[in-house]
C-alpha cells in the first residue's frame, strides 16, 4: 500500500506543496530514482494540499522560474521537507554523513603532515563529535560547519595539489585518459616520446592517484609537487 504524505517548499512567506508516495519520495531523494514524477500522486502544485487548494502559477513562475512541473517537482523534493519514516531518516542521515566525509576526504589535508586524512578517521571524528546533520540539507553546503566542529581534534586544511608529472614513452598514450581525469593543466610531449603534464586536483586525492598513475606506469613515472 502507497503512502500519501504533502511534501513542502516555503519561500517567500508561500507555500508550494505537492502529494506524493513518501518511499517513492524517498527513492527519488536518495539517487535510486531518477524520474520525480513517479513520486507524484497528482501534477498540481498546492498552496495547501490538504484543503485542495491549487497554488497559483503566477507565484509558482516566480518562486520556480517556470512553471513545468518537473522541474517543480525537482526542487520540492530536493529543497523541501518532505515526510519519511523513522528508518528512512535514519538512512538518509547516514547516507548523508557519508557523503560529508567523502567531500573532506577527497579535499583537505592534515596541515601538520601534508597528508590527506583516511576516510575511516574522518568519519570516527564525526561521530564522536555532537554534530546536527541535516538529511535532506545539500552534502556541500553542511561541510563548512561539520569542519568547523571536528577541527577541534582533527585539523583539516582545504587545499588543492599541484604536481608535475613525467611519463615515460612506452607509458604515454595509456595514461593520457587517466591524467585528464586528475586536472590536466598542460601537456608537453617530449621529443623523445615522454610525456610531460602539470596537474591541479583536491589534494585529499593525492594517495588515490599515485596508487593508479604507479600501476599505469610500473613505478617508473617522475613526479614533482609544485606548491
């Protein structure tokens, strides 16, 4: 049995609401979905949804910038608060802590040692911290604070690596796809067949990518940092 729950989106001192199936809802917060209208158990945008009462599409244009209810319906579920169950909270709360200590992970460093900070330490400071983690809140705009509490006992610096890298000629041609994944700044190629790039990427990233570029190249790929 589906069940129906008003999702909402204020602003402006208006409402904009929507029924919907919350799993469907849910599935479509959390990525397993990639259509929202199939959340929808009716294409309206209300002012009040349990009273009927349509909003307006002037309001709606003006809140939303168009009046295509997908992409209403987008921002509804994305942005708004929509009712889950306790066990759906719970998920989306953990999915959403994750997702916070993946960003750092990949863009910061210990300042103390230079090193980027294993994931399994990030999320140990997390938890042991007293933090507010918002599930339905954008992963990236809750970084700053989850930060600002954990720097307390873990220091973390924001940081972006530059490095030179060499690669030899019989190694070229197949790491070329994988230094364009890491922020191919310049390339010049040798005139004895080498390859020879400058790369910027979060330094979090930086084990990550010598792992591969040592495996690409059998350890025998010359590298430089640059900051």
């Amino acid at each position: 049995m589906s069940k129906t729950v008003v999702a909402k989106y204020s602003s402006g001192g208006e409402e904009f609401e929507l029924l919907v199936d919350s799993d469907l809802a849910y599935e479509y917060i959390t990525g397993k979905r990639n259509d929202p209208m199939a959340a929808l158990q009716a294409e309206e945008v209300f002012a009040d949804a349990n009273k009927g009462e349509r909003q307006s599409a002037e309001k709606v244009k003006k809140v939303f910038g168009t009046n295509d209810i997908v992409k209403v319906a987008e921002t509804i579920l994305k942005h708004g608060n929509v009712p889950v169950t306790t066990e759906q909270r719970a998920r989306l709360l953990e999915e959403k802590r994750k997702q916070i200590a993946m960003i750092i992970a990949r863009n910061s460093i210990d300042p103390r040692t230079s090193a980027p900070h294993p994931l399994q330490r990030i999320e140990t400071a997390m938890q042991n911290a007293k933090l507010t983690i918002d599930p339905f809140k954008n992963a990236n705009e809750q970084v700053d604070a989850v930060v600002k509490k954990i720097n307390m006992v873990l220091p973390i610096k924001f940081a972006t690596a530059k490095i030179e890298v060499v690669v030899p000629a019989e190694y070229a041609n197949r790491c070329y796809g994988l230094l364009k994944q890491y922020g191919l700044k310049s390339e010049e190629w040798q005139s004895s067949g080498s390859l020879k790039v400058i790369l910027e990427f979060p330094a979090g990233l930086q084990g990550e990518f010598f792992e591969k570029l040592n495996a690409y190249t059998k350890g025998n790929a010359l590298t430089k940092s640059m900051v």
